[in-house]
C-alpha cells in the first residue's frame, strides 16, 4: 500500500531573536544609523557647498573682480569721480588720499558682503530646517504606522497587523516582532473567548437543571414542610451560583471582548437601571432622586445598562436604615459624559476605596458572604468602563456613603 504523501509545508516565517548573533559586517545593512549618517552628512556636505559657493559669488560681485579702478590718469594728472582726491598737494598727501579712497572702498565691499552673506545663511537655515523637517517625517514615518497600530490594539483590534515594508533596518524588525505579538495575542484571547462560551454553556445547562427540579419539588403541595425549607434553601444557593456563573462571564467578556458600538444615551440606561431598582428600593425605604440630562455616547448598550444596574443596586442596598437616599444624574462635562450615583450610608474610610473594586470583596471582609451579590458588582462596572475607552472613580461621601462617578468619552 503506497504512502500517502505529504504536501510541502512552507517555511516558518523567521522572527527576530534579540539572543541571535549579529550577521556578519553589520555596517553593510541599510541601519537606520546608517541612513540617518549618510542623510545628516549629505546634508551638511550640499549646505556647505552651497553656502561656500554663495559666499564666493557675493565676494566677487563685492570686489567688483574685473571693474575698472576707482580713479584714472587724466592729462598726467590722477582723477577720480568716486574717491576725493586733491588737484594739487604734496605727493604724501596724494598717497594718503588714495589710501583712504582704497581703505573706504574695501570696507565698502566687507560690509556689503557680510550682509548679503547673513541674507544667504538665513535663506539657507529655512531650506535646511524645511528639508530636515520632511526627511524626517519620512524616516519616522514607520515609527507613526507602529503608533497608529498600537493604538488600534488598545482599541480592542487585535485583527490589526502593521506588515511594514521596506529595508531589513531597525524599525522593521520592531514591526515584525510587534506583528508576531499581536499574532500570538490574538491567537490566546480567542482561544480565552472560546473558553468563555465553552464554560458560559457547561455551567449554566447544569444549575438551570438542577433550577428547575427544585422548582418542581417545590410546587408539589404535599411535600413535607422540612423538605420545602431545604428546597428553598438549595433554590437560593442555585440563584447565587448563578448570578455569579452570569457575573463572572460577563467580566470575562468586558474585559477581552471587542465591544460592538453604537449610540447609547447614557440618560436612557440610568433611567432603566432606576426602574429595575425601584421596587428594591422601596422595601428598603430608601428613596431614588435625581436628574438624568441626555449624554449620548458610542458604547454597548447592554454592557453600559449593567454599570449603571450594578452602580444603582449597590446603592439601594448598602444604605442606612431609615431615611436613606440615592441621587443618579447624568450629564455631559467639558466633552465627556458623565454618569454619577450618590448615596447616603456607612462611613467609608478613603483607604478601602481600591479594595471595593477587586472581585469578591467588600467592606471590611475579605470575601462575600451576603445576600446582598456575589462581590463583583464594581468589577464589572470598572472593566466595562475600561473596555468603552472611560473610567470609573469612588469617593467617600461626608457623612456616610459613596460618590461614584462615571466618565466615558463622547
């Protein structure tokens, strides 16, 4: 039985490995320190040759090279319509005239070609300084594509690649090395989003099971009133287990998802957050105030209503006792929108700001241990925050309670 034969693999594309040994006469590549020498040393060669080359024309046009001499010998005697020369004097006196008519002319000459010499070497540094502007655009214009990329990663764009083309030089082996990065990141983040909806389904379909049989002990009306007690009890536990499953992926999600954008009124999610809250707050006697102004933003819209949900919850249900408050507003500020839940409550110190926001934590303890959430409420809403290119901020309320303020790009 013949082999079945393997087609050919092309080569693997080579990467750049700092630990590698330089090729051999490494002056010879088209380096950047190479082609920066030869541009700034071209440079100043054709700047000093113009600038000699001006010098030399504005000396002899100074000199007056090939003129005829400032005075002439008239009827034996030595005439001059440019210099003052006397008509009869000793011959001492005659010499000296013609030394100060020379002596006048000569500096004549030096002053006009310094001048004009000054005129020449600023007309030189604007050609200079407008050719070392544009040339280095060009060599750094790589160095823009690396940035301009860079910037579309953040973004959430790992599909983006700078394949910059071009001598084998510095920059190109950044590019590569950068490109072969973003390759290996992409590759990881998906196989991390495939994960997600791998685990988002194998543990949902369980507890939505194990859901509905307790749902269905529970609606039998003969069943013993213990069993009915420790059927709630597991129903509450399969809720949490739950909304911590639903709360985890959705951080999952925020933080490595590229986020489908459109228009979001920030006004319109905070006003649904409120509604959904409104019943809570009631049986907990606290009372929702505030203006919501329009500020529109591009976002997810579902992923902006769970900040403004987890924000108003978390203020409805760590509040005080009696006559307690949450004040929501949203407003757009110096070109940003602005989403900002206040409420009334315990003392915070400043310094456990920070640990509020790490997932399972609360208020002086370590780890969840309430009803009251599974503790990632404001990781949630600091990643989405994040992940919409804004930020999240908390700060102590005087008197009891928490500001926590919103800021998203508009």
């Amino acid at each position: 039985m013949a082999a079945t034969p393997v087609p050919p693999q092309a080569p693997p594309k080579p990467t750049w490995d700092p630990r590698r040994p330089e090729a051999p006469f490494p002056w010879l590549r088209p380096t950047i320190r190479i082609r920066l020498t030869l541009l700034y040393g071209g440079m100043f060669l054709i700047a000093g040759i113009l600038l000699l080359s001006i010098i030399y024309l504005l000396a002899a046009q100074a000199l007056n090279v090939g003129s005829e001499l400032p005075f002439k010998i008239v009827d034996g005697r030595v005439a001059s319509d440019i210099c003052n020369l006397p008509s009869s004097a000793s011959p001492s006196t005659f010499n000296s005239a013609m030394n100060d008519c020379v002596n006048e002319q000569r500096q004549h000459a030096l002053d006009n070609l310094l001048s004009r010499s000054l005129l020449a070497l600023l007309g030189l540094a604007v050609i200079a300084f407008a050719f070392g502007y544009g040339m280095a655009g060009r060599v750094l214009a790589p160095l823009g594509r690396i940035t301009r990329t860079a910037r579309a990663v953040a973004g959430s764009d790992l599909s983006r690649r700078i394949e910059l083309d071009g001598p084998d030089d510095e920059l190109k082996e950044l590019a590569d090395t950068f490109d072969d990065m973003l390759e290996r990141l992409q590759r990881a983040f998906t196989a991390q989003q495939r994960f997600v909806g791998n685990a988002s389904h194998e543990l949902r379909t369980p507890l939505a099971i194990n859901r509905t049989l307790l749902e269905v002990h529970l609606s039998d009306p003969n069943a013993p009133v213990e069993l009915q007690q420790l059927g709630k009890t597991l129903l509450s536990t399969n809720e949490r287990s739950e909304q911590l499953v639903e709360g985890l992926l959705l951080l999952a999600r925020s933080d490595n998802q590229i986020v489908e954008r459109g228009p979001v009124d920030l006004a319109e999610v905070a006003s649904q957050a409120v509604d959904q809250v409104h019943a809570e707050a009631q049986a907990n006697g606290v009372e929702i105030r505030g203006e919501q102004k329009s500020a529109v933003v591009q976002g997810n819209g579902v992923l902006l209503e769970r900040i403004a949900l987890n924000l108003v919850q978390n203020a409805v249900r760590y509040n005080v006792p009696e006559d307690g408050w949450v004040e929501v507003s949203t407003e757009v500020q110096h070109g940003q929108a602005v989403l900002v839940v206040t409420n009334t409550g315990p003392v915070v110190p400043a310094y456990e700001i920070d640990n509020l926001f790490e997932p399972f934590r609360r208020l002086r303890t370590e780890r969840t241990g309430s009803d009251k959430g599974v503790g990632l409420g404001l990781s949630i809403a600091r990643s989405v925050a994040r992940a919409h290119g804004g930020h999240i901020m908390a700060q102590p309320r005087e008197g009891g309670g928490l500001v926590m303020r919103v800021t998203l790009p508009v």
